[in-house]
C-alpha cells in the first residue's frame, strides 16, 4: 500500500513509496473519486487504498485512471508536479483579491511552505504571462494614492519599496505619474483642509502645527514652507 499524507519531502519520499511497495507484484489505480468539498480535486486510491489526492489538472496530465499501472517513480513525478500546482493555485487565489507585486507572492507562498525552486518558477510563469508586472504596478499605486491618499513623493517611494518595487522602477512611476505641480496642490489642499478645522492666528503657529504634518505626508520641506508663505496668510483668523 502507498499512502501519502500532506507535502511531499523529495529527500525521503521515493524511498519510501519502495518501502510500501516493496513485495507488491503490481501497483495499480483501481479507484478515482472525486472530492465532495473540492470538486477540482481527486482521490486516488491504489491496490484498493487511498494513497493521494490531485488536483483535475494534474488528473489529466499525468493520464491517471481507473486500472493504470503505476510505479514509485511516477507517483514521485506526480506529486512533484502536484505541490507545485497547488502553490499555483495559491498563488492565482492570492492575486485574485487585488494586485500584488512578485515580493509580495513570493513572500505569501513562503509562508504557506513551499520550496524556494518551485517559487521561483512559479513568479517566473506569472511575470511572463503578465499577471504579475511590478512597473503597472508601481504606476497604479501612485496614480491610486493622489487620488485617494494624497502624499508626497518621498512617502509613496517608500510605500513601493516596502512592497518589493526596485528603486529605479519606483523611481521611473514617480517620474512618469507625480508631477511638482500636483505636489504643490496636494500641500495647498491639505492646508485648506486642515484650516477650515483650525484658525490660525499668525504663520508661526501655522506652520508649528502644519508643517510637520506635511512632512510626515512625504512632502519636501522647500515646497512646503514655499506654500504655506504663498497661500498661509488666506487662512489667517
């Protein structure tokens, strides 16, 4: 009897699928059932007990059905190629949700446990058929985050490195979607915004109060005290 239960460990698998097997004159599939919870995924039951369960892709590819013969090192290939497609599939459900970058797939396949090689592999396949392109990306979540979250460029450059954008490609959105113009807005929007909850009776106490709030929104310092002296004095009690 082969029984296989949870990951497969290539460094004692197939030795153990002999040692099951060992003195079994032939190692048949007599019985395929097809999960009631999962319906892409199948028991296979060999010599008359389970011993694993694929997905119907893997069902397909490897020609699994009722009365093949099969031997260790076919199941060994099988359940190979049937880890992998399970990190596929977490992978696809992971994107599913919203974009994310390669870092962040990788990172989320890691934790669930699968191996380094297979990862790579997977990230490859994605970035190749484009469900995963850190540029679009980079460049959604700037033009994203002045529309909805309004901050500087040095925040947002910190917010795409964080999330695995190399420099240069954080570096290229930023030049491409935040103009110097639409920084100065921002801080002007933000000044109105924060005025019209606060009267402020001089600059000084304008800026105290405003000033490191922008900072901590990612704008320049410059740019910052250029426009509150250009538009602060509109906001005076």
């Amino acid at each position: 009897m082969f029984l296989f239960f949870g990951r497969y460990n290539d460094k004692v698998g197939i030795s153990m699928y002999e040692q099951q097997m060992h003195g079994n004159d032939s190692t048949i599939i007599t019985s395929i059932e097809q999960q009631k919870r999962n319906r892409s995924r199948y028991n296979i039951y060999i010599n008359h007990e389970f011993s694993f369960a694929v997905h119907e892709d893997i069902l397909v590819k490897y020609r699994l059905m009722k009365g093949r013969e099969i031997n260790p090192e076919e199941i060994k290939e099988v359940l190979i190629a049937e880890e992998r497609n399970r990190a596929m599939q977490y992978a696809l459900r992971f994107l599913s949700y919203r974009p994310r970058t390669a870092t962040e797939v990788s990172e989320h396949l890691q934790r669930k446990g699968f191996l380094r090689e297979d990862i790579d592999g997977i990230i490859s396949y994605l970035q190749d058929k484009k469900y995963l392109d850190d540029q679009s990306y980079a460049l959604q979540w700037v033009e994203e985050r002045k529309r909805l979250k309004p901050r500087g460029r040095s925040l947002l450059r910190m917010e795409l490195i964080q999330r695995g954008i190399d420099d240069h490609l954080a570096d290229q959105a930023l030049e491409d979607q935040l103009t110097g113009q639409e920084e100065r807005e921002m801080i002007e929007n933000w000044i109105y915004k924060k005025c019209s909850q606060k009267k402020f009776p001089n600059l000084y106490e304008m800026k105290k109060r405003i000033v490191p709030f922008l900072q901590r929104k990612g704008f320049p310092l410059d740019l910052i005290l250029e426009v509150v002296h250009t538009v602060g004095e509109d906001f005076l009690e």
